[in-house]
C-alpha cells in the first residue's frame, strides 16, 4: 500500500515514513533554543499554556500578536469575537527557506469492515459538492475544492488576504503534510512529556530535555 500511494508524484512517492527520531539533529536544538529564549523574554507564549484552542484565546485578547495558524482559526476568531478586520493572514517568513505545511485528514475503510462497498459509498459522497458543503458549511477547515473554498472564506469571515490559506499549495511546491506516523499516540506522549522540559528548565535545560525526548521517540518508533 505504502508504495502505491501517488507512487509517480516527485518528490511524495509512496507518502511519508518517518522511522527514526530526529530530536538531536542540529536546527532542532536551534530552534528549542531560539524558542526558550522567546519565551523567557515574554516575546512567546509558553508550551505549557495549551495548543491552538488556547492560543486562539490569548490571540483574541491580544496577548499574543503573531502565530502559525491553519483556516480554521478563522472560526474560532469569529466565535471569540474578533471581526476580520483586526488581524490578517500572510505567508511564514523566509529565512533558509519558506517551505510551508499543512494538516490533512481523510477517511479510511476497515479491513475487517463488513459493509465496504457501503463504506466506499459514503466515501465518494464525501467528497462530492453536496459532501463537502454539509461538511464545511464554515471556515473551519481549508477545503479540498478550491470553489467551496472561495465561497466559504471569501465570505463575511475571512480576513482581507484569505487566499494564502489555499495558495500555499499552490505557490510553494515544496509544502508538505505533516501526517501522524502509526504510533502517534506514542509519539504525542513524548513530545508532550518532553517539549515543556525544554522551554520552561533555562538555557542549559534544552539539551537534556531533548536527549530524553529522543530516547522517548526512539522507543515509541519501534512500536509497530
């Protein structure tokens, strides 16, 4: 299966494998530092405050100014009460690079499943116009089809340049998925025993957090 996904699509053939840790690689110690050191200066929130429902309220009330986001935080500004007028969305900033990344979700049919061609049904449905509308009737989700998704950002909602959400698919060929590798469970509990260890211990507690985090990852990779 692994090989015949989009086999022929340079350079994605066969998806992403991810088999090795990598916590140590020299740029993500840089990064842990460079992240450590915002936060320690007040320039970025912590870690250990949430993950992006949090954010969206430290965001709303102006706590925090700047952050990576996906479509749906369109939403969930609106819900918390921020017009589209008071914040816009724009390409990450270049530095070595400016590669892009994004999350996607799909449907799966169970091996065991007695009722595949039910199931295979409902999947083409989902994908259909009339799927995808009652799907994503908000801006809670960048959509496959480039039209629902005009519809859907370009409305009353969406912040002034509400196209980079979809652009960066298409002007940055480098953008790539960040997909969930088998164990994620496994994987989500080390990072998450781990990364708040390095923020939170000083300059000289990123290392050795990371080195746990790696020894964790190590472990969790060779569930199968």
């Amino acid at each position: 299966m692994w090989q015949r996904f989009y086999p022929k699509e340079t350079p994605r053939g066969g998806g992403f494998l991810r088999e090795n840790a990598d916590a140590l690689n020299d740029r993500t110690i840089e990064s842990f530092q460079v992240l450590q050191k915002m936060v320690s200066e007040g320039l970025a929130a912590n870690p250990a405050q949430g993950g992006g429902n949090e954010l969206v309220a430290l965001f709303s009330t102006g706590a925090v100014g700047m952050t990576p986001a996906g479509g749906f935080w369109v939403q969930g500004l609106s819900e918390a009460g921020v017009a589209n007028d008071e914040y816009d969305v724009t390409y990450f900033p270049k530095m070595r690079g400016q590669r892009h990344q994004f999350g996607a979700g799909g449907y799966a049919i169970m091996e065991t499943s007695q009722r595949k061609e039910d199931a295979w049904q409902w999947l083409k449905y989902c994908v259909s116009v009339e799927g995808m509308s009652i799907a994503h009737s908000k801006p809670d989700s960048s959509i496959p089809r480039r039209s629902l998704n005009d519809k859907v950002y370009g409305g009353d909602l969406g912040p002034k340049h509400w196209q980079v959400f979809y652009d960066t698919l298409e002007k940055f060929p480098d953008t790539g998925p960040f997909p969930a590798p088998p164990q994620q469970a496994a994987v989500e509990s080390a990072l998450i025993k781990n990364v708040v260890p390095a923020i939170t211990n000083g300059p000289d507690g990123v290392r050795p957090a990371l080195e746990t985090m790696q020894r964790d990852l190590e472990l969790a990779l060779r569930r199968q």
